[in-house]
C-alpha cells in the first residue's frame, strides 16, 4: 500500500510515517521503493507498529511513567 493508503489506515499523519521512512525516528519503518513510489506491506506495517509498542511500554516500565510526561504543574 502507499503511504497515502498506509496514513488512512494507520491514522497516522502522512508526515509522521514520511520521518519513519526516512529513518528521522528510532523506528525506521520497513518499505520498497517501485517505479518512484513509497510502498509498505501492510502485514509488516503490523508487525513493525507492535514492535514498536513493545519497545515503548519496554521503555516506559525502565524509566517510569512520571519521566516521560512532562508536568502541567510549575515547580516551586
């Protein structure tokens, strides 16, 4: 699928999935290049978005939780 498909699909903006593509991210997200044209197997799409569910959570659970949001309050 392309990534116009992929974005509607996905739910995901055609510029957030153009970074991951270009490798801007930490999860490079796994595509071919036909005839000048982006294109992405859904089943791997799949894979790779639980993947990097996993290594998020992963990263949450060594962190914590209160490290990764930023906080609403000012502090004193």
């Amino acid at each position: 699928m392309t990534l116009r498909e992929l974005s509607a699909y996905s739910r995901l903006s055609l510029r957030t999935l153009q970074r991951h593509v270009a490798g801007l991210t930490r999860w490079r997200l796994p595509h071919y290049r036909v005839g000048g044209k982006i294109l992405v197997r859904r089943s791997e799409f799949d894979g790779w978005l639980e993947q990097w569910r996993r290594d998020a959570l992963e990263l949450q659970l060594r962190v914590g939780p209160t490290r990764l949001r930023r906080s609403a309050t000012v502090p004193s």
